[in-house]
C-alpha cells in the first residue's frame, strides 16, 4: 500500500459541465496519475489559462497531479484520513 497527501479539491465547470478535481501529491515527488486531468492530457489542453492558474496547475514531474473524483473513486480502493 502507498500512500499520497489530498492537497485541495476544487469544484470547477469545464465546457458547461461540472467536475469534481483533487489535487494529490506522491510524497516520494514523482510517479504521477496519467490519466484524465494528468499533466499532459487532453482536458489541460482545453482549459484556458485562468483555470490553469486558479488551481496552481503546472506541468512538472514534481508528484503532484490532478484527478477527477470519478476517477479517484475507481482507481483508489481504500482512504484514510489522519488528523
């Protein structure tokens, strides 16, 4: 098991449709999400550069990446929550 930091989670409209993202960091800094809202997919390439800077979006190998929940939900099969 592996475990990753839920830095934000943003609720965003995106073409006229809703979209639930979180923003997750690797704490080992890299080995990213390639999926939907990754670094290099699609739906970063159709959001305007407001959207980019609203949520701090960059495009680096630094661990931190954006996922939508729907995706979260599939892809990640247990969550702990620590105080």
């Amino acid at each position: 098991m592996h475990a990753y930091s839920l830095l934000s989670v943003f609720d965003i409209e995106l073409n006229g449709s809703p979209v639930r993202l979180m923003k997750v960091k690797n704490p080992w800094g890299h080995f990213e999400w390639n999926g939907a809202w990754s670094d290099n997919s699609q739906e970063w390439k159709d959001a305007n550069d407001d959207l980019k800077k609203e949520l701090d979006f960059t495009n680096a190998d630094d661990g931190i990446f954006f996922i939508s929940f729907e995706d979260y939900l599939s892809n990640f099969p247990a969550t702990s929550i620590t105080h």
